[in-house]
C-alpha cells in the first residue's frame, strides 16, 4: 500500500468508528434485538481478506452488532448460495460478485434493501442497476472494480512511446514495444468469465451488446484484439494466463502494458524497482469513452426471518456509509460506489483516478440480460478462444456463439 492509501485508509477507519449509527429499519415490537449475525464473502487473498475483515471489525463496533464471518473460495461462492438458498440456510448477510445477484434474487432468497431503508441516491447509475432485479433493489456494493491500461513508464519512456487512448494508438505501442522477447502487451483470454470481463471493454466501446453476439461491431472487436496476438505483440500465452498470471508477466518485464484490474496496484506499489502508469483502456475513436464492466461485490440481505435480518441490514447499512466505502477502497484499491465518495478519493489517489473515471460509464454486466448472463457470457469467452487460437475466424466464432447463447 503506497503511503498516501495508507494515511487516507487510516483517516477512513477512524471515520468509521466515529460515524453516527444510522436509525435502524423498524423490527416488530416484540421481537428483542440480535446481537450477532453471520455474514459470507469470497476474499480468500490474503490482503482482500484482511481489508475486509477491518471494515466488518468497524461496522461491528459501530453497531454493537457481532459479525460471524465465513468465507470460501471464489469459485464455491455461488453453488454454496444457491445451494443455501434451496435448503433455507442462507447466512444473514452475504457478499457476492455483482453478476450472481440477479441469479440469486430469482430464486425468491434476498429481500430489497429498501426494507432496511438503504436507498440508491447518489450512487452511479450502473452500480444500481447491478444490484437490481425486476425494479427492486436486492444488493448494493461499498466500492467496484474494473480494468484500465498500465503500463510501464521506463520502457514507454526508452522506446518514445506514449500511453496509447485509441485502438490505432494501442496497436502501434503494442506493435513498437514488442522486441528482445518481451512483447508490448498482456491480457488474460482463458475461456471463463475471467477471459469475457477482460474482453468486454473492446466489445461493448465500440457499440457491440449482449444479445447479438456476432453483429459487426462484436466482430470487429474480436478481430481487433486477436490480430494483436497473431501480430506477436501479445502472447499466444494470453488464452491461459488468468489475470494474476498477466500481472506476474508485467513485474518481471515480460510485458510492457497489461489490461488488468485496480486491486492489482498494491503488489506494484511494493515492486521498487517498477514505476508505472495508468490510464483508460483505449477506444476506437478519439474522445470515446471506454465501457468497462463493472467489477466487485454486492452486499446482499437474505430472507432469514426474525431479528437477525434486521441485525444485518443494520451492518449492512454501516458498510455502505462513506467511512466504509473509503476504507474498503483504500486498503483493496476498489472505487467508492457513490459518486461524491469517488470523487473526493480519485483526488487523494492519483493512481486510481483512471479507474475513477471509467466508472462513470461502466456498465452492469447482467443489465441487459439478467439472469441470462452466465450463458452468454460462456458463449462468448468459448468464441474469444476459437479466434485468438486460429480454430474459427472471428466471425465464425461469434456466430457460433450466438447459437451456443440461444439469445
């Protein structure tokens, strides 16, 4: 953590603490007050889980309120919830990636945040509509993700290039960058949503939706991003490399650019020897605004019955106030939620004003689908794999998809 998160992080707890306890939503007067709940989440990463276990330490002591926290894998988070979900033994609050809370709100299992009195003013418009199933809101997030461009000031700096803001600018870096074996960028392409997230940028920036996979603003997408692979100045590699193993490739200098995410920039903070920069993922015009999707968690209150869903709308409630969203963001690089939060902590952190900026027009990955999402995503990561190995033209691919989605 760089020394200005650092002291803004330390300002955010002791925020936190301090804060005023918001009016709880009313409970039936004859049931008596929880005093504990339990709570789920999916940050297993040694620093992911240490940042959140300070903002549930926080809220717990803000609220009175004891917080049970459990915590799995990434990849059991959803089968546990659903499976819980079916069962009824749903803790009382869970944290889970935005694009599973409309699958998880079709099931009848969460209850509107409006029941605790949380409401949506003042957060970024995408973000609402990430948490929102069939008009009513079910999950709202302390803080996103999403991915920017970094880049290597040295070697951007030793070959007179500069940081690319267009497709055209991106290819030539690319392209001028790439020499001794080290090529001019790195992205992850494994066919998962992993691989969709990182693609999505190029796909929905230059016009392409959801629910035509192979129109020609998608096919041009694709066809753009594999000819950077088949160019030779991003590696075949890509369609194996998860988004920790592109980040690897840019600290040892193998990469000179990487498409990658913010929660990424403490391990750069701590590489010395490493001076980088950041700005918005390239688009296809000048003066465009890059669509990125929006990344992270969504807190959610799961139909418990008695006290304790009260108890954790409570939490709930103190984990999305200003002091939590800056502590969160600052100690797991994360963009507060709220558009006044964001912009008071883009100023304090220069290097996440990019991803601050981005935010403004990211967008909901189930937005435009719902629950459907997981589908076609699939579909489309399979199809960015068959065009980046030469198995299918883009085209082809995308066409296949489409039929693979049913959308």
């Amino acid at each position: 953590m760089s020394v200005a998160r650092r002291a803004l992080f330390l300002v955010a707890s002791a925020a936190l603490l301090a804060a005023c306890s918001p009016s709880p939503a009313p409970r039936p007067s004859d049931a008596p007050a929880a005093t504990s709940v339990t709570e789920l989440d999916y940050y297993a990463d040694e620093q992911g889980s240490a940042a959140w276990q300070q903002v549930l330490d926080a809220c717990a002591a803000r609220t009175g309120i004891r917080i049970e926290r459990q915590k799995v894998p990434t990849a059991q988070m959803l089968p546990k919830i659903l499976q819980g979900a079916s069962s009824k033994t749903l803790p009382d609050l869970l944290f889970t990636d935005n694009p599973t809370l409309q699958q998880v709100a079709a099931t009848g299992a969460l209850t509107p945040l409006s029941d605790y009195g949380i409401s949506a003013d003042g957060y970024y418009p995408g973000i609402v509509k990430a948490g929102t199933y069939q008009g009513k809101i079910y999950g709202a997030a302390p803080g996103v993700n999403g991915l920017a461009l970094i880049y290597n000031k040295d070697l951007l700096d030793a070959a007179g290039v500069r940081p690319p803001s267009t497709w055209d600018d991106l290819k030539t870096a690319a392209a001028t960058l790439t020499k001794d074996g080290k090529y001019g960028l790195a992205f992850s392409a494994i066919p998962s949503e992993e691989g969709t997230w990182q693609f999505l940028p190029f796909f929905w920036s230059n016009g392409a939706e959801l629910s035509r996979l192979d129109s020609p603003q998608s096919t041009q997408a694709l066809a753009y991003v594999t000819g950077l692979v088949t160019s030779g100045s991003a590696s075949k590699s890509v369609v194996t490399w998860n988004q920790n193993d592109v980040a690897d490739q840019f600290v040892a200098g193998n990469a000179a650019m990487m498409v990658n995410g913010s929660w990424n920039l403490a391990r750069l903070d701590g590489e010395t020897s490493l001076h980088y920069g950041v700005v918005p993922i390239p688009v296809p015009q000048a003066g465009a605004k890059p669509v990125v999707a929006l990344g992270g968690e969504v807190g959610a209150v799961p139909v418990t019955g008695g006290p304790t869903q009260q108890a954790a709308g409570k939490v709930l409630t103190c984990i999305l106030a200003e002091p939590a969203m800056l502590q969160w963001s600052t100690a797991h690089a994360y963009v507060p939620s709220k558009t006044a939060v964001a912009a008071k902590f883009g100023a304090e952190q220069p290097a996440m004003r990019a991803f601050v900026d981005e935010v403004g027009s990211a967008r909901s990955r189930t937005a435009e689908l719902g629950e459907k999402y997981p589908k076609v995503s699939q579909a489309l990561a399979d199809a960015i794999q068959a065009s980046l190995t030469g198995k299918l033209p883009a085209d082809q691919a995308l066409r296949t998809a489409q039929q693979a989605a049913g959308s």
